[in-house]
C-alpha cells in the first residue's frame, strides 16, 4: 500500500465520525459504509464548506451528496441496500416478522427505528402505522414546518409523501 494511502486509512480510523448502516432485504443482512467525510477525504476531495468563499462551498456540498448518495450493493446478492438510522439494531437473520416489520418501516420514512420498537406481528404494525398516520396528518394539518429555514410547501410535500407511503403499507398488509 503506498504511503498516500496509508495516511488515509490511518486519517479514517482516527476520526471519530460513524459509519452509515445499511440492510439487505433480500439475504437479511447488514453492513456499515464509511462515512462520506472519510470517503471524500480518502480521495483527496473537500467536503467541508470554506469559509468566505462561495464557490468552494458549493464544490462542497455537491461533494458530500455523491458521497452520500452514492448506491451500495450487497455483498452477497450485490442488490442495492436500504440506508437506515444509526439507531437501528438488525433483527436476527431467522426472525422473518422483524424483518418484514422493518422493510415496511422503512418504506415509510421509518428509518430510525430500534429493535425493540419494532412491531413484532401484522396487528402492532397496523396499530403503528395508523398511529403514526394520523399523526403525520394532524401535522400536515397545521402547516408547521420542522425548521424555521425549510419551505412549508416542501414540509408538506414531505408529510403528504409519507402519509401516502404509509396508505399503500396499509392497503398492501390489510
């Protein structure tokens, strides 16, 4: 390995920023990507913002959402992974109800969820998905957005995205 590689392996297992987790549906497995700050950093690239200087910033950010964006496959299917929370703890590989609860979740926006909130049958995951519906709706109801800098008809496409996400669940599970 040569030395220019070497210092970033080394500059990645020192920075202490988390790897992103992602799931295969498919062969019920689980991996961890690096970060994309270590990835970018890896190849030499800038994906923190300067400061003072615009056009550097931009650079930035375009950087960082390749990184993010990018698609990574499973290792043993080489399907494309679902990107989940880093709060998500991954049910066994036999517990085939966990795993259908979290594919479902995670259709619907509920990509943060941990294992223990995970609903165990068909009932629970009606249950929190019509709970959760409503509430999505009593937000979308009062047109508040989450932060003061987002737009409120982006909230609401958001919000009305996941209600609907969660209407085909429901038709698809009844």
């Amino acid at each position: 390995m040569n030395s220019q590689g070497m210092k970033a392996y080394r500059y990645n297992r020192e920075s202490k920023i988390y790897k992103l987790h992602y799931v295969c549906f498919t062969c019920r497995t689980a991996c961890k990507q690096p970060n994309p700050y270590d990835l970018a950093r890896q190849y030499g690239e800038t994906v923190l913002p300067s400061l003072g200087n615009q056009e550097k910033t931009k650079k930035a950010i375009e950087t960082y959402r390749t990184y993010y964006n990018r698609v990574v496959k499973c290792p043993n299917c080489s399907i494309p992974m679902t990107r989940v929370g880093l709060q998500v703890r991954v049910p066994g590989k036999n517990d085939l109800k966990r795993w259908e609860s979290l594919r479902v979740l995670c259709l619907c926006g509920f990509d943060h969820i941990s294992v223990e909130e995970l609903p165990q049958n068909k009932r629970q995951l009606l249950l929190f998905l019509e709970t959760n519906k409503t509430y999505f709706e009593q937000l979308l109801s009062t047109r508040h957005a989450k932060m003061l800098s987002e737009m409120t008809s982006d909230y609401i496409a958001r919000i009305s995205e996941r209600i609907s996400a969660i209407n085909q669940q429901l038709k698809n599970l009844s």
